[in-house]
C-alpha cells in the first residue's frame, strides 16, 4: 500500500508516543500485549470501569517488563485531562466509541478506535467534523486493510496489472456460532449485535469487507461509492444469525459485493477478490491469479510468491519485522506500526476519518435498504454534511 495522501490534514509530528487505551476487555488486553512490541511507544494510562479489569491490565503489563502506567482509572475523564497522553486506543464497546472518540479529540488527543468506528450516521458525521475541526486524527483500527495478501493486491492495482478495475467483493464469513458451541462459550461472542442495538436488520459489521474493497476501487482518492441495495437471508432471525448481502455502485460505474455471515457452517472467508478488464484476483476460498499477461493462472502459495516479487509495498519492513518479532497476527503488528509511524512523522495514515466514516456508516444504510427493499444513497463524507 503506497502512502498515499487521505483526504485528513497531517498533523505535527511527535518523537515518542504516549498512549492511553480506554476498555480493558479482551480486545482491550490484546491490543495492550501488541504495544509491547512496538518502540518509541509509552503506555502511560489505562481505563475501564471494572477495577477488576485494570488489575488484569497492570498484572500484564508487569508479566511483559513494561513499566506500570502512571494513571490507572475508572473515570475516562481522567485520561482526557491529561497533558502527558498523545493517543487513546477506544477498545470499549461499539455503542460508545464514537462519543469517548469525539471527546478524546474535543481535549486535543488523537485517536485510534476498535471497529466500527460509529453505529449511526449522526455519529459518523461528528467524528468527521470534530476530527476536521480540532486537528487530531482519527484512525480506525481495522486491520484487513494491512493484512500482507491486501497490501500487495493494493500494489498490483495500482501497477495496471489489472487493467481498469470493475468490481470487487469483500465479506466476513465466519461461523462463530458454532465455535461458541464446540467452546462451551457462556457469553455469546457476538451478543452486541443482538443486545442493545439501535438497528434490527442490515450489515451490523461492515468494515472487515468493505475497508479493502475501497482501498481497491480507489474509494475518496479519485472515485466513490453512490448507493447501495441490501437484502437479509433469515429476516426473522436476530442480527448475529442472519445472512446479510450488500450490492453498491460508484460514480465511476464501478460494483461491489459486500457480505456477512456468522451462522452457518461454511469456511472461514473475507472474499477478497478485485477484478479488472486485464486479470482477476482473490485471496479466499484459495488464492488465484489471472492476468492476461500470463500464459497461464497462479493459484495457491505461487499468487504470494508472484505478489512478493512483483508487487512489494513499503510496508513490507513491517511483515517482515512482525515475523521476526513472532507476532500473533502480522496485520495487527503492521496496523499499529503504520499508525505510530505516521503520529511520530507527522503525516496522515492510510485510513483517514473519512473512510472511517464511510465503511461504518454501512450499519445504518444497510438496514434503511433491507426495511424499504429500495437502493440508499451514500453520503460524501469527503464534502461538508449536506443541510437538514
């Protein structure tokens, strides 16, 4: 993926960065044992409501040699009044993060948000407006934009491999429920899309699909998404247990396909697939590439290997020191390293508050589509927000 510029402003840079994460659940502990392998990164407060939960924290951070942050808290209030944070991670649920965000850059704080960005449209224009208006970035943490395979597809296109691109498809196809019943799992992994939330139908989990979907068709950098049309397998089932497909179009006349399914027995899947007027490519169900340049198809590890030679990213260095380092996932690694580079250079990220917005705005179109049965327009995050 090319540093490309977003459509965010840059920002000053910083030569250590002090971080403050917010939600000590276990995304929030797993993104506090990543930061261990990070350098130039100080993790000088932490937050949850649950005690219990910030003694897990500090137990952690012991067991990996990190010194102890310097404020502990129950109140997020305490982290935002401080002079000595300069991004908060938001690993807390869905249905909060977009207000502690808009809050963090309200006290002149970047931040780094957990999937979705926002729930509803209101709060995916504040945070495009309060991030435009203070300054500070606004990066969404979604790490199937930096997953290595993504990253070198992104490089082919841009080369012209590919020809002109025509469509893409993207998805999460994951069948968690029957891993909650092999796992004897007493708290549903997926509850929050059945408890609580605000819509009753739609694609409740956009952004694993649609974030390198846009990546790919060149989404706020030369072209954009104008409608979308969306339609649920099991309509009476909740959220979690439904089937959903999402059909949208560009201004350039460009398609994509973007899906979630949770509940049935299928292989696990993100599609990944782009295609262009000279080849086709896609990562799941196996890798395939085909190119008219080629005598014939690649398929399986001779698509990385053909990828690695002929389409390397500048964010190899980080695949290659995640490796080495033995990391859990090397998106993860290669996400937060991109991030913390760019705050300490002063540049913005790949992911502007703008994609941000978009892909998690998908929640809330997504299910004006499924309950009218018509197409939706989608909003220009890129232009101010049209008048009521």
């Amino acid at each position: 993926m090319n540093e490309r510029s977003t459509p965010s402003s840059s920002h000053s840079s910083l030569p250590i960065l002090r971080v403050a994460l917010i939600g000590l659940g276990s995304r929030g502990l797993r993104t506090l044992q990543r930061y261990r392998h990070l350098d130039g990164v100080s993790v000088v407060a932490v937050a949850d409501k649950e005690p219990k939960q910030i003694a897990e924290a500090q137990a952690l951070l012991h067991a990996q040699g990190m010194p102890a942050p310097l404020c502990s808290s129950t109140e997020v209030q305490d982290i935002f009044q401080r002079g000595d944070v300069d991004l908060v991670l938001v690993c807390t649920d869905w249905f909060s993060h977009a207000h502690l965000a808009v809050e963090a850059m309200e006290a002149g704080k970047h931040v780094a948000v957990e999937v979705p960005a926002a729930v509803t449209l209101e709060e995916c224009w504040q945070i495009v407006e309060v991030s435009r208006r203070t300054g500070r970035c606004f990066f969404l943490l979604e790490n199937c934009c930096f997953d290595p395979f993504h990253l070198h597809t992104l490089e082919l296109v841009g080369s012209g491999h590919l020809g002109e691109i025509k469509h893409s498809e993207g998805a999460y196809l994951h069948d968690l429920h029957t891993w909650e019943r092999e796992h004897a799992s007493e708290v549903p992994l997926y509850r929050w899309m059945d408890e609580g939330h605000p819509f009753t139908s739609g694609n409740a989990y956009p952004t694993h699909g649609i974030g390198p979907m846009s990546q790919l068709l060149g989404i706020h950098r030369g072209d954009r998404f104008t409608e979308l049309y969306a339609t649920s397998a099991l309509p009476e089932q909740p959220l979690s247990r439904r089937l959903s497909t999402i059909l949208l179009r560009t201004a350039r006349g460009r398609t994509a396909l973007l899906q979630l399914d949770l509940s049935t027995p299928r292989p696990y899947s993100r599609l990944q697939s782009v295609m262009g007027t000279e080849g086709y490519l896609c990562k799941y169900p196996s890798p395939h590439l085909q190119l008219s340049s080629l005598p014939e198809a690649l398929r399986g590890d001779a698509v990385a290997d053909f990828l690695a030679r002929s389409a390397p990213s500048p964010m190899d260095r980080w695949i290659k020191e995640g490796q080495a380092k033995g990391v859990e996932n090397v998106m993860n690694y290669v996400m937060d390293a991109h991030l913390i580079d760019c705050l300490k250079r002063g540049i913005p990220p790949a992911i502007s508050v703008e994609d941000a917005a978009l892909w998690s705005s998908i929640i809330e179109l997504s299910a004006w589509s499924e309950e009218t049965n018509r197409p939706v327009p989608i909003p220009d995050f890129t232009q101010d927000r049209p008048a009521r």
